[in-house]
C-alpha cells in the first residue's frame, strides 16, 4: 500500500455480518467482519476514522477489532 489512509469511508450494503464488495468480474463478495478486520490490518494504525454506511453496519462494526 503506497498510501497512509487516516479515515476510511465505506459505503455499500451490508447484512448478516457482513458487507458486500464487488469481485474483479463485478460479481457481489460478502466480506465477515473477521476478514474485514484482517483488511483493515493491512493499514497498519493509520486510520483513525472508520465510517461504515450500510445497512446493518451496526452489527458489523460490534465485531470489528481494532488493528
């Protein structure tokens, strides 16, 4: 990652504990929370803003962990 980023946006759908990103072929990917902490992880302890605007991205954001 070439870039420091201190706050991530997401905004998307979400449900079911998970979030939905789209694959190379443009096909819908459910992201868990545990994958998506491991993501976040790859930032190091740069980001200090996360903003999840999904549905459900209440429940999400309960089972993510700080990195």
């Amino acid at each position: 990652m070439n870039h420091k980023p201190k706050i991530l946006h997401f905004s998307g759908h979400g449900g079911g504990n998970a979030i939905c990103f789209e694959d190379s072929l443009g096909n819908a990917a459910d992201i868990s929370a545990n994958n998506f902490t491991e993501l976040l992880k790859l930032a190091g302890n740069t980001i200090e803003c996360l903003v999840l605007n999904a549905c459900f991205s209440d429940d999400f954001a309960s089972f993510i962990t700080p990195p």
